[in-house]
C-alpha cells in the first residue's frame, strides 16, 4: 500500500532523519496532543533513540512535541506486535473473513500499556496496521 505524506509529515521525517540517522517510513502526527510517532524502518531503533536516548530526546526538542518510536517489520503479526510495544503480545493472529483484522494476545498485565491512556496506543497501532498492511482492525485478545 502506497502511504501519502503531507508536507509536513515529510517535514518531520527529514528532520527525525537529520538528528538521528536512522530511516523513518512514516509519521502519524497528533496535533491534539502534541505527539508525533515515526514508523523507524526494522532494525534501526536503536539507531533512533540513541545512546541514553540522546537521539530521541533531540527530535524532541527540534520539533517541540512528544516522540514515540515503532519499528517497523516484515509481516504484518510483527508489525502489530511492534506497534502495541511497551506492552508484552504473545501471540497475533491475522483473520480474513471479510475484514482483516490483527487478533493480538496480551497478557492481562500488559492490557494497560496496549491500549494506553484514553486508547492512544491501539489506535496508534490501528492506523499504522491499516496503512502499511491494509488491516481493518486490530483487537486485544
């Protein structure tokens, strides 16, 4: 699937690039919340953040809002599993009877940290899914 960016969305993304050197496939940029999260292309996370989170923290400051990182990956059970992180999936099952949708086990611990405050983490993780892997939905099981 093709991803449009907007000018600021490309923007941000040559900025993240400048300051961390790692590679940024995509931004979601909340202007609600102040909040901007890069999709860093697999293997390159550490990259991004930075020795002590050096990296990260710059990207802050240059763009005056809050960063996240998901790293990006092969299959879209990893993806979704990626995009739920900090929160622990065990397992992602991808259903395809009509709509396509990321079935993804979460220990009861770690529902919290999935979902995030007023839902921001699975919706973040919906919206990624349904760009780069035509997911219709993304469930915690």
């Amino acid at each position: 699937m093709r991803v449009t960016l907007s000018d600021r969305d490309r923007r941000y993304i040559a900025r993240f690039e400048d300051e961390t050197g790692a590679t940024a496939r995509d931004c979601l940029v909340y202007d609600d919340t102040d909040r901007v999260v890069f999709l860093v292309a697999a293997g390159e996370m550490a990259q991004a953040v930075g020795p002590g989170g050096r990296n990260v923290r710059g990207v802050e400051e240059a763009l005056g809002r809050t960063v996240e990182l998901v790293e990006d990956a092969d299959t879209p059970e990893a993806f979704v599993a990626n995009a739920l992180s900090p929160a622990a999936v065990t397992h992602v099952t991808i259903s395809e009877q009509g709509d396509r949708v990321a079935y993804a086990e979460v220990p009861d611990a770690d529902r919290g940290a999935a979902i995030g405050r007023d839902g921001r983490n699975i919706e973040t993780a919906r919206r990624l899914a349904r760009r780069h892997y035509e997911l219709d939905d993304v469930q915690l099981t």
